[in-house]
C-alpha cells in the first residue's frame, strides 16, 4: 500500500526555505570543515599546521575551539603577542603537547621574525628537528616546536599579498607555499540567516523559555542593528532576549544601544557553557 503523502503545511514549507537558504550558505560548509580539521587533528591523523581565513567576526576562533571540545580537547589560544611571548607560547604547547590556536594572527603579519618563527614551528618533521634561534642584546635562546600542531586564524585573505605590508610579502609567500590558506567563504550575512534560523525554526529562543513577545522583540532588535554589531552570533540574540527579559519595557533598548556605543561594557555578559548545543 502507497503511503499518504501529507501536503507541508505553510509553517513547514517556511522551515524548509529556511533550511535550504542556510545549508546553502557558507555557514554549514563552514562548520563542516572546521569539524573535519578539528577531527583529523584531535584523532592525531593530522599533525601538519593549517592557516584558515574569513572575514573578522565570524566566529573563527569560538567555532574551532568549540569543534575541538567535542574531542576532549582544549586548544592553547595565543592571543596577540610580542615575538617573545609567541615563542614562549608556542614552545608550552609543543611540550604539553596541546594544540596552539594561534587567534588574530594577522599581528604576526607585519613582522619578519614572527612570521620566521612560524615558518620553523610549521616545519614538516621529516625536515628535521623545529629549533627557531631567537638573539636579544647579543644573547641568544633556542626554543624548540618539535611534535607542535598549529592552527592560525586571520581576519585577511593571504592569497592575495597586497592585503600584507610590503617588507613582509615574501616571507608570507614562503609561509603560505608551505601552509597553504584555507578560506572559509563566509559573510556576516550568513552567520546572521544562520542565528535568526537557529532562533525562529529550531526553537533556539523557546528552549530558554523566552516568551513569544520576548523573542520577537529581541530578534527585531537583532536584525535592525546587525550592522553596528561585532559580534553577529547565537551568543548576542540570547543576551538581547535576556536583556529585554530583564528590563522589560523599561529601557532595555537604550542599555543595549548603549553597548553597541562602548562594546566593552557588554563584552562578559554571557559565558560559553550558556549557550544551547543546538546544531543543524
């Protein structure tokens, strides 16, 4: 017996547009790829370093560390540094052997011994052992990367030189000859249909229990000041909700626009274990 094919009904057929419109976006293949590094990396399959590229604001880092953490592992995040602490950074976590999540690292791009020291700590070990010789007032320090795993993130697309200052163009060439870029094709666009889908078809805002007005109120103010925001995340539409859950109607638009005027004043509102694990 052939069976009933039901007609979608309206709220359905908006879910799947908005599913297709997603998957379609540079967001999944995104998470998909950072997934499949973060696996190959964490299993020990993969001990080559990988420099990945897409706009400032997508979610670079917040994505690979979270795709590390499904595998019981906890990337040593280097922030911008000096050519010391780098050094100093990366030779820890060769020796815990931890994976070094290299975050902004276009401060390296304009230094020559930073990008030097990346190329030593990219090296493949069947070229030998990683020992950078770093001098300070004639005094001179080996730091070795010997079974280091690096991953850099940048903000610029290192396929195109013109993007880097000049005097550092050919070392950065030398780097990306040996650690070829991976763009994620990736706009605020998409991470913005990507959270409002989050929200709207996979009930992201009911599971906090926001209530209908709450959360219409706090998606309306999500899509009409995305353009002033740094951070278009999951992340920024639950602290707007709790924001206007808290405030009410009293002046919870102010206190937000408030934020988006001085963005440290909101930057330690909401911690990463209080997002929901929703995934497509």
């Amino acid at each position: 017996m052939d069976a009933i094919i039901e007609r979608p009904r309206a709220k359905d057929l908006n879910r799947l547009k908005w599913q297709k419109r997603v998957e379609e976006s540079g967001v999944v293949k995104a998470m998909d790829l950072i997934n499949d590094i973060a696996e190959a990396i964490a299993s020990g399959r993969v001990r080559d370093a990988h420099i990945l590229t897409g706009v400032r604001g997508i979610g670079k880092t917040r994505a690979f560390k979270e795709a590390l953490g499904r595998h019981k592992r906890v990337p040593l995040v280097i922030k911008q540094a000096t050519t010391l602490g780098l050094l100093q950074n990366l030779q820890e976590a060769a020796r815990n052997k931890q994976i070094a999540l290299l975050d902004d690292a276009d401060s390296a791009w304009d230094s020559l011994e930073k990008i030097h020291a990346l190329m030593v700590a990219c090296q493949p070990e069947k070229e030998g052992r990683r020992i950078y010789a770093y001098s300070v007032n004639n005094k001179t320090t080996h730091y070795c990367f010997d079974g280091l795993t690096l991953v850099m993130l940048s903000n610029i697309n290192l396929k195109d030189t013109a993007n880097v200052p000049k005097k550092c163009r050919e070392a950065i060439k030398a780097l990306t000859s040996r650690v070829p870029p991976i763009n994620l094709a990736l706009t605020h666009q998409d991470v913005y249909e990507y959270t409002v889908y989050l929200a709207i078809c996979r009930e992201m805002l009911k599971v906090e229990a926001f209530t209908l007005e709450e959360s219409n109120d706090a998606l309306a103010f999500f899509s009409a000041n995305r353009w002033r925001m740094d951070d278009i995340s999951v992340r920024k539409l639950l602290h707007i909700a709790r924001v206007r859950r808290k405030y009410a109607d009293k002046d919870w638009q102010f206190r937000l626009k408030m934020e988006l005027d001085d963005p440290v004043a909101g930057a330690t509102h909401d911690s990463d274990d209080e997002i929901p694990q929703i995934v497509i």
